[in-house]
C-alpha cells in the first residue's frame, strides 16, 4: 500500500503539486489523470526520490519513503518506468535489462527474470543483442517495463505508457499491463488516455493545477468516460 | 629525418593517447570535459618524484603509490569540487574544472616549484637507445606506447564487459535513467572521477622519465589531449589513442619539415578542421550534442 499525504511540491518559486492526497491500496490499479502541467510526472518522480518535497507524507507499506535516495527506493520495490521510456540508446537490449538489476545480487534469479521477461514481449528476445536505439518507440516501451521489473518491484509507477504509440500497440500494452496485474503487482498509473485508463483502473484520481479535482472509480470511467473527459479538456 | 620524427611523433604521440584516455573515460561517465586534467598528469608526475626521488623508494613502488595517490586526489576534486555542483548547468561545471586545475597548479607550485629548473626521473629501464632498422628507440619509449596500448585495451574491455563499466556508460548517456534503476549516480561519479587522474597519474609516471616536470606542464598537455579527443571523436576511447598518435607525429612533422613554431599551433589547426568538416570527429560515437 501507497500512502500519498498531503504531498506540496516547488519548482523555485512556483508550488506544482498542492496538498494531494491519495493511496494506492496493495493489488490494485490506481490512475493519476490530468493535462499537460497538471503534476502528474512531478508526482512519481517525488515518490522516486528524483525531487524532494517540500511537505507532506510517502509511505510504501507503512514505512516512509519521503527524502530518500533513488537507490533506497528501488531496493523498496517502488520503481518507475519513466516516461518518453528513457531506455539507454548506444547499449543492447540485454544490457538495458541487466542494469534494471543493478540492485539485486541474486545471479540465477536475474538470469530467470530476464526469461520471463523475454516471455512476456517475445519480439525483445529477437533484439536482445540490437542497440536500443534501434527499437521502434512500442518496443522501446517495452524494454522500459521489463527494465523496471528486472527490479523485483512490489509496485510499479509507470508514466503514460500508451504516449505517441499505435492504437494496436496500446492494446498489447493494456494486455501486458493486466498480465502484470495479475501476477499481484500494484501499479500506479499515470495516464492522459481514457480509454486505456478506464480499461485498467480500480480509482482514478484527476489532477487540475497541481490539486486533486475529482476521483472515480475503474467501472464509472469505463461506462461515463464523458465526465472525464471534461475534466482533461477534451 | 623521416624515421626519427615518426618515433618522436609516436611517443609523444602515446602520451597524448594516454592523457586523452582519461579525458574520455571522465567524459563518457559525466559527460563533462575535465579541464583540470592536465593538472592532474602533473600532480601525478610530482608524486612519482617524491617517491622515487626524494624518498628513495623502488621504481616500481613509487609507480603505485603515484597512482593511487592521483587516484585519491581525483576522488577529492569529486566530493570538493563536483559533487556539490551535480544539478548545476553544464557552464557550471566547465568553470570547476578549470578553477580546480588553478588549486593544483598552486599547489604545484607550492611544494614542486620555484626551484629555477625542471625536475627529471632517471628512466625506469637501461636509457641507451636500441636500434631498430637503423632508427634509434629510447626503451622507455616502448613502455610509453605499450602503457597507452594497455590502458585502450582495458577500458574498451572494461566499458563493453563489467556490469560497472555499463553502469558508468548508462549513467552517462541518461543519469536520470540510472537513478531509476537504482544506480547510485553520485558515487559512479566519484570512481569515475578517481579513475580518470588515476590514468593522467600513470601516464605522468610512464612518461616522466621521458620529458621535464614542472608545475605548468598541464595545460599545454591538456591541449594536445583534447585536440586527440575532438579527433578521434568525444567518447570513444579507440578514437582517443588513434587521434593522440595523428596529433603527435603530426607535429613532429609540422615541427621538421615546415617550421618550428608550427609544432606548438598544430593542434589548434586539427581541433579547427575538425570542428569545422566532421564535428563527430573520426570515431564518434555520440554524434553532436546542440545547446
């Protein structure tokens, strides 16, 4: 369980995320929706230690997790999966997987994930040995996420997965995302698309200026998509 | 004169290679340009002669503990200078370095300087030259280039095949990547730092016995480097070795054939070219970076 507690954060002088509230409950999918500008990013990257905050609670399972390293974070189980993907372009596929698990020590069980990896977007396998830049932006995507779960995480953050990508790659990414689901990751998604988030979320919590606006859950957003819409301006 | 301004050329041609590796490692971890790499060679040559020299310990020994010392005073400039300044733009950066290679230039000066001559080491192995068809070879010469050759050879290896190599390439290429993975940034930094004067130490403490210390010789060496960089092409360590030997025999070259006072300019003439018909250099490996 993700305890987000009145969360502020600054940029200099200008506060981009205002006393937000919400938790994320241990299984299940959470969705953090809003605009361009509306705190999104600056959100996850607070809870990857990327910034600091400036008030506020985070706790992972009852312990806190606010104003430590990124490093701590990771080896807590919480780990992002950036987004516009931030894999490594001049190194190989395998190699992007091996350093998502610079944080474990166990070799046979790197070897296995990086298997089940491999089982879960089999066209990674093909490429193992291609630079990432050589990826198209769907495969890169994929690379992200099993980067991410080379980590061993209890909870995955992952930052609009379905940006600037097919409508038949989101499918396979909505699919791989409830496989993950499924196999009892707790995932805190960050989504502009409704479509994907309505097909994944248990709650969905919409941000406008940095505050929480509203918040629904998985079934309304599937059936009423219209009442979200209106919130994100579109 | 051909032959003796190619073994000339090549040597110092090595040193360049040598220095310009440790400009490349540091550059491919932080991607920062080390401006006080110089400073660092000259430092790392003063230890070596204080050891050897003035405390009379074994070649070899003294060798090491240059080294190691250079390797400590890099990872100092790191938690002093660098680390504080990890956020800070690019520009930032630049001007620690340079402020940093004026702290060891001072210090230089202070405990090596002021003594009206350059310092020299007596050369590690027998100083009559061989002959090798019919060109005279200083021995040390050989160890110069075969330490360059080595040190290549070990950070190619060292980047392409060690889980620490690969942390400092994905550092460098997107740290904010490596901090989600959970690499610890910071100190990939300070190994990086460590091992980069550790390098321009054992190039000081290989080429000493060759050339004169003293406490300015950094900045003209960096010079010479960084021209062998932008050459070879920032990043990639073979290009470093490769642009250091063309920077070095093209200024024996320049220096015997058109005038002297050519030698000196050279290697502002190939950092000029370069920059100007193939900025990626011969073996870049990053392409370009605009601002």
């Amino acid at each position: 369980m993700l305890d987000v507690r009145n969360l502020n954060v600054w940029y200099g002088v200008t506060e981009v995320v205002r006393d937000v509230s919400f938790s994320v409950p241990t299984g299940s999918i959470v969705a953090l929706m809003g605009g361009n500008g509306a705190g999104k990013t600056t959100i996850l990257n607070t809870l990857s230690g990327l910034l600091k905050p400036r008030g506020g609670e985070l706790a992972l399972d009852g312990e806190s997790i606010k104003d430590r390293h990124p490093h701590d974070i990771v080896v807590r189980g919480l780990v992002q999966v950036p987004q516009g993907r931030h894999v490594w372009p001049g190194m190989t596929v395998r190699d992007n997987l091996d350093l998502g698990a610079v944080t474990r020590k166990d070799k046979d069980g790197i070897r296995a994930d990086i298997e089940e990896a491999f089982a879960l977007f089999p066209i990674l396998a093909e490429r193992r040995d291609q630079r990432a830049s050589s990826l198209s932006g769907g495969e890169q995507q994929m690379l992200a996420i099993c980067r991410a779960l080379m980590a061993k995480p209890r909870m995955l953050l992952m930052d609009e997965p379905s940006a600037g990508l097919s409508p038949r790659i989101v499918q396979e990414m909505v699919a791989a995302i409830r496989r993950l689901h499924e196999r009892g990751l707790t995932i805190l998604l960050v989504e502009q698309n409704v479509g994907v988030a309505g097909a994944l979320a248990d709650t969905a919590y919409v941000l406008a200026n940095g505050e929480i606006a509203f918040s629904t859950d998985g079934a309304e957003l599937a059936t009423n998509p219209d009442v979200l819409r209106s919130y994100l301006g579109r | 004169m051909l032959p003796f301004l190619l073994t000339s050329g090549i040597t110092t041609g090595a040193l360049y290679a040598m220095v310009a590796i440790g400009l490349v490692l540091v550059y491919r971890s932080t991607g920062h340009i080390n401006f006080s790499h110089g400073e660092l060679f000259m430092l790392g040559g003063f230890f070596a002669y204080t050891f050897h020299v003035t405390v009379g310990l074994n070649y070899v020994v003294a060798m090491l503990l240059a080294v190691i010392g250079s390797f400590f005073v890099g990872v100092a400039s790191d938690r002093i200078v660098y680390r504080p300044l990890i956020k800070a733009p690019g520009l930032s950066m630049v001007l620690a370095t340079v402020g940093f290679s004026f702290l060891m230039k001072g210090i230089g000066r202070f405990f090596w300087g002021g003594k009206g001559e350059y310092l020299s080491i007596k050369p590690i192995v027998d100083p009559a030259p061989l002959w090798i068809a019919g060109i005279p070879i200083l021995p040390q010469q050989l160890i110069v280039l075969a330490g360059a050759l080595a040190c290549m050879i070990m950070f190619t290896i060292f980047f392409r095949s060690t889980l620490a190599g690969k942390m400092m390439q994905a550092t460098a290429e997107n740290p904010r990547a490596a901090y989600l993975v959970g690499i610890k940034v910071e100190q990939v930094y300070t190994y990086t730092w460590g091992a980069g004067a550790a390098v321009a130490g054992a190039a000081a403490v290989l080429m000493a016995p060759l050339t004169l210390l003293s406490p300015d010789v950094g900045f003209t060496l960096l010079l010479k480097a960084f021209a062998a960089t932008i050459l070879g092409g920032l990043g990639s360590m073979v290009g470093a070795v490769v642009g250091g030997f063309i920077v070095g025999i093209t200024e024996a070259l320049a220096g015997g054939y058109i005038a002297t006072s050519l030698q000196e300019v050279s290697s502002f003439i190939i950092i000029m070219v370069v920059l100007v018909f193939r900025p990626s250099g011969l073996f870049g490996v990053y392409g370009i970076r605009r601002a």
